[in-house]
C-alpha cells in the first residue's frame, strides 16, 4: 500500500507536472529584451505595435501637437536612437532633412523605407491650378500614404519583414499578428466604402492636403486650402469662396498642428462651420473609422448652387481681398458635430 502511494507521488512528479509545465506558455518579454524601434509620427506607431505586440517597443519622433513636415528632432531624441534596432521612416519633409544625422546616431541600425512598394501620387497644386504638379523642390510626392486603409497593407508587410529580420525566432508571431492587422484593415475598408458609397456630394475643402489617398481611394475630390506649405492669396481664397458655394459646401475641414484662420475665414463667407479632422491620431484605425461618419454625414448635406446665384452672393472678401476678417467661426471637434 505504501509503495503504491509513493509510485503514484513519483508519477505525479515526474510525469504530470512536466507536462503541464510544458504546456505554460512563456512569460511575455520584459521592457530590456523587446527590440526598440522608432518611428516618425503616432499613426506608424500604431502600426508597429499591432505587429510586434508583446515583443517591441516603439518610441515616437513627433509628438503629439507637432508639425511633422516642418520637425526639428532634440538631441535627446538622436541620442535616444543609439538603442534602437530600427528606424521605421516614412519620407515625410523632416525625414530627409535630418536623416544623414539620425543614421549616424546608431550607424548599425536598421532604417526601414515603409513607402517601399508604394506608388506616391505627386503633390498636386491649389484649386486654381488644378491638374499641375509643383516640382520646386523636394521629391514633390504626397507622404499621407498612412490615411489610406489599402497601403497600409502595404507598410504593414514591410513592417512585419523588417522585425522578422530583427528578431526570427519570434516570425511566427509577427505574421499572425500581421494577418490580424490585415483583416482588421479590410474590414475597416469594406466599412468605409460601404459609408461613403451614396452620399450625395464628392468635394470638401480641407486646408492641410492630407486626405489626398484617401480622397482617391473613395473617389472623393479634396479641394486644398493650403498648398505648398503656404497660406492661400487673396485671389485663391476668394476662388475657394465662390467654390464652396458653388458647390453648396457647409463645411471646412481643418487639423490641429494648423492655424485655421484660412478655414475660419471661408467658414465665415459661406455661412458654415469649421471641423477638426486629425490625420495624426493615435488610434488610427478608429479615427479613420470616424472620419469617414463625418464625411459621410458632411457630404450628405447641402446642394449644388447655380453660378448665376453665387454672383447675387458675391461676399465682400471676394470682391475687397484687402479688407481682412478676424476668425469668429467656432472650431467644433469630431465628437460634438452635429448635422447642418
């Protein structure tokens, strides 16, 4: 009897126990042995830590309020990419002017292209030379590729490449998350379409050209108030007036690292409002989620105004460009938008 019970405690020491060990699945990775990557702006964020959950950490060049295409990086943050593994750029403006020094920060690390296998649609100019490309400096192509849901796939397997390089024992893990990221991706896309398939109005006017991939990819037309960099003159903004009412546009979309007096202004003349629309959010899959609500909710207002009653309107901007108004559109965010 009593040998019997000791064979039982030896099997269950030595033959169950391992074996329930070896079904634990291993403790997740502490801070000190993820791979460190650095990325530009909040939106690849998102993206490298959907594929590299658990097992990267990701720190941000821009921070949250900055102006991407005009950023300056602190030395802190070039002194910071010494523990990178990789550098996840985008070519957005600041990217090339600092990317000599932010290479010779950690010459071993890995610099990542995520625009590979991307075709970039050129920097189209304003409303008033529609059709032409400025080709003044700069690789002149749009770098917005992140607000468009397909090429995110893209840079999502360029991404996933580039850590199963870095860290190949854990490929298994970067690919099922990449296919998660995927689904979630063209769920959101087919949502999207779905959203803004009948809506009754194609343009909007924006004033940071941000939305240019998005505009194509759901076969919109954005109609930019800055171009260029460089505030609207008085002659392009009051074409952007007569436009908007031409159009029966009720709407300017503006973004949070811009001044909107631009916006404020033809808000003003055309009697509208002025929505914030934040291209860099963190969450970029709900936050394009919700974009595309607004746009669907925006552009299913309003009507199409015959020319001969936009110039029984003419405003006193359009015909005096010398006579400046003060801003007194209120900015409404997202959250409090309320239909016209």
């Amino acid at each position: 009897m009593i040998d019997r019970f000791y064979v039982l405690l030896a099997m269950l020491l030595f033959g169950i126990m391992p074996l329930s060990g070896c079904q634990q699945r291993p403790p997740p990775k502490t801070r000190l042995e993820q791979l460190q990557v650095m990325v530009s702006i909040a939106p690849q964020k998102y993206f490298v830590e959907r594929i590299g959950n658990g097992y990267v950490t990701v720190s941000m060049m821009v921070p949250p309020g900055a102006e991407p295409h005009t950023f300056e990086p602190k030395p802190a943050q070039l002194k910071a990419l010494s523990h990178s593994s990789a550098y996840m750029r985008m070519r957005i403006d600041f990217e090339s002017a600092w990317m000599d020094k932010i290479q010779a920060a950690n010459p071993r690390m890995l610099v990542v292209d995520t625009t590979q296998g991307i075709q970039r649609m050129p920097t189209i100019a304003g409303y008033q030379e529609k059709g032409k490309i400025h080709t003044d400096k700069g690789e002149n192509l749009d770098p917005h590729i992140w607000l468009s849901p397909p090429l995110v796939k893209v840079q999502a397997r360029t991404i996933a490449n580039a850590l199963m390089q870095l860290d190949a024992k854990h490929k298994q893990v970067y690919q099922a998350n990449l296919e998660r990221f995927v689904a979630d991706i063209d769920t959101l896309d087919a949502d999207i379409r779905k959203s803004l398939q009948g809506v009754k109005h194609r343009k909007f006017i924006v004033f940071h050209p941000s939305w240019g991939y998005f505009a194509r990819d759901y076969t919109l037309e954005m109609i930019p108030i800055q171009v260029g960099g460089q505030e609207p003159s008085a002659a392009e903004l009051g074409a952007l007036i007569t436009k908007a009412k031409q159009e029966g546009i009720k709407v300017v979309f503006a973004e949070p690292e811009f001044s909107t007096q631009s916006a404020d202004t033809i808000a003003r003349e055309i009697g509208g409002e002025v929505l914030l629309l934040n291209p860099l959010s963190p969450d970029w899959l709900n936050n394009l989620r919700t974009v595309a609500n607004t746009f669907t909710k925006v552009l299913n207002q309003g009507r199409r105004i015959q020319k001969s009653e936009v110039r029984s309107q003419e405003s006193p901007y359009t015909l005096h460009p010398a006579h400046h108004y003060s801003p007194l559109t209120p900015q409404l965010l997202l959250s409090n938008y309320q239909p016209l």
